[in-house]
C-alpha cells in the first residue's frame, strides 16, 4: 500500500513525508477508493507546491529585475554626470579662449551688484552702510574705492579708509574726524566685532530718531574730540565674515555676499590679467596646478604668482607651486568616477581609499 502511494507523490513531484497514510486510510472504504482519495489529495498537494513555486519563483526574478532596475539607474546617472562634466568642462575652456583673446565684460558682470548698491548707497537718504561680505583678496576693497574714484571722490575729501585693528576710542575719534558727507570704509578690521562697545558706536552711526548721534564716555583723559556728535557720513563694512548675533548691524545696511566659484574665480584672473599685463601664462599655470579645493586662491595669489614670474624667470614654477597644489582627494575622486560603473562603486573605492567618510565623498562630488 505504502509503494502504491510513494509512487503516486513521485508521479506528482509530492514529498512523501507530507502523507500521513495511517491517519489518512479509510478503513470503512475499498482500497481502490482510499486510493483514488489518496491521488486527488496527492494531486491537489502537487498544485499548491507548484503554485507556491511560482510565487517565489515569482518574486526572485522581481527581485532581481528591481536590483537590475537600479544597477542600470545609477549606471544612468554616472553616465549623465560624465557628460555634464564634459559638457562643463568644454564650455569652460572655450570660456577661456574668449576671455583670453577678447574683450569680455566678465569683471563688471561680476561686481555689478557691489557697484549698484554702493552707488545707491551714496545717493539714498534712508540706508546709511552697506555690508560686503567676501573671502579675502576676491575685490571688496578695490571695487568699492574704484567705484567711489569713477564717481570723482577723492581719498581724505569724500572718502576715508580704515584697515588696521582699532580701540573703540581710536574708532570713535576716527568716525567723528570723518563724519560730515564722507563714505567711511571699513576693511577687515581685525576683531572688530569682540568689542560690543564697538558695536554700540556702530549701530549709533547707522541709525537714529531724525539725526544719528554717536556717544563715547570716557574718564581717561584720552579722549581729544567731543563726547558725543551728529554723523552724516556713511559706512561701507568689507568684511570676511559677519558674526552670529550681529541681526541689528545687517538690518540696518544694505548687504552683499561677494562669492565665486572655481572657475568664475579662474575666467576673472584671465581678465585681470590683461588689465594689469600679466603674462596669461601666469593663469594658465594657476589653473593647471589648482582645483576646487585649493586655499587662498584670490587675486591676491594672481599677484603673487606674477612676482615670482617676474623675478624668476628661470625656477619660478618650481616656487609658485608651492602656493598652490592640487587636492590629492579630488583627483582619487575623478578617477574613480571615471574608472566605475556606477556612483555607489566609485564612492566605495574612494572612501577605502582615503578613509573619509561617504559624506565628504558626496560634498567633493557636489564641487566638480
């Protein structure tokens, strides 16, 4: 009887160890009728096995098609970052050419909105400063002394500037020198904003009910002006950056962040350049040697680099380089783009690489 059975889940590709035949035989019925219940309920099992068969045959080949799916997406998406990097980096150079063999309006595009609000500056009787806020050595200062000389103003008569670190008595003194219809600029001065009693002389000079009296209490003796004035003069801040909890300075000037990225910062050294006659192979070495990463690369480093060219003529790349230097993590970054096929393996292999976290892999990769 049991052959008969083994027989029967061989034929339906039924596992025997499912069938309990002794709980299952009938014994009230014929064999031949145990048997026939024996076979639909063997083929009946048959069907539910193939069934869930397919179901999970079924959901391995969704599951593959899904992982495949996203294989081919970030394959995709790698691609399309390629050809927006060629696509960049054509426009770029061909930026270059026109910028080294034409005359371009890059600077003043690039400085419009500084000169507009300093012109408005000048003219409104409302606002009385104007914040530039800016990394150092990328114009604030020169733009906002040429605007003021294109203007006709002249130094000591229409504007003052001062750029050194400064005592609130010092300040004060300064402001009350230069305080009928001058443009007072102030730039960069060292730990200005540490001293609140600074910051009081400020926000006296920026606003008032009617006239902007400033005061200054002092019981030393040092003191060779007035203790308090009426200011008529305004205040142009360049500035590197603007402390947290200075709201009540910003809301009372206007305020302009001068920020430029890599390649705008390389096609305005072209430009400048053939303003000031420097070789444009200085810039050419520049933007060779440098990336997205490189520290101080403002146009005081142009200047720089153009002394040393000027001087050396013979090992003067030898020394520039040392201002300058490629980021060695970017480079890994790129040629890990480049080499994977998806964004997922070049970020593995650059992160096993270097260390870093997959974090700044993504913060890099944003820069190119």
């Amino acid at each position: 009887m049991d052959k008969k059975i083994l027989k029967l889940c061989e034929k339906y590709k039924v596992e025997a160890d499912l069938i309990d035949i002794e709980a299952l035989w009938d014994n009230s019925i014929t064999e031949a009728e145990n048997m026939n219940l024996f076979e639909g309920l063997i083929e009946g099992l048959s069907g539910s096995m193939e069934f869930e068969t397919k179901i999970e045959g079924d959901l391995k080949t969704k599951k593959k098609s899904v992982k495949s799916e996203k294989e081919e997406q970030a394959r995709i998406e790698l691609d399309n970052l390629r050809k927006e990097t060629e696509v960049s980096e054509k426009e770029f150079e061909e930026a270059l050419n026109k910028i080294k063999f034409k005359t371009t309006d890059i600077l003043e595009q690039a400085f419009s909105t500084t000169k507009t609000l300093l012109t408005t500056l000048i003219k409104s009787k409302e606002v009385f400063g104007l914040i530039l806020k800016g990394g150092s050595g990328i114009g604030k200062s020169y733009t906002t002394i040429k605007v003021l000389k294109d203007l006709g103003m002249k130094k000591g008569k229409d504007y003052e500037m001062l750029s050194a670190y400064t005592t609130p008595l010092e300040f004060y003194q300064f402001l009350f020198n230069n305080k009928d219809n001058k443009i007072v600029i102030l730039d960069d001065t060292m730990s200005f904003f540490n001293n609140p009693i600074n910051i009081g002389i400020v926000l006296s000079a920026l606003w008032g009910e009617g006239k902007r009296q400033v005061h200054y209490n002092s019981s030393s003796g040092k003191l060779k002006v007035p203790t308090s004035f009426i200011f008529n003069s305004k205040i142009v801040w360049c500035i590197n950056d603007l402390p947290k909890g200075l709201s009540s300075v910003k809301s009372r000037c206007f305020y302009h962040e001068l920020e430029f990225s890599y390649k705008h910062k390389i096609k305005l050294f072209y430009e400048i350049a053939k303003i000031k006659g420097i070789s444009l192979k200085v810039v050419d070495f520049i933007k060779d040697n440098s990336d997205e990463l490189t520290e101080d690369l403002d146009f005081r480093l142009l200047m720089k680099v153009n002394e040393i060219e000027k001087y050396n003529k013979d090992c003067w790349k030898t020394i520039a380089i040392t201002l300058l230097g490629k980021t060695d993590n970017l480079i890994l970054l790129k040629k890990y783009l480049a080499e994977s096929t998806t964004i997922g393996e070049a970020q593995k292999s650059w992160c096993e690489h270097t260390g870093h976290h997959r974090a700044t892999f993504y913060r890099l990769k944003h820069k190119i």
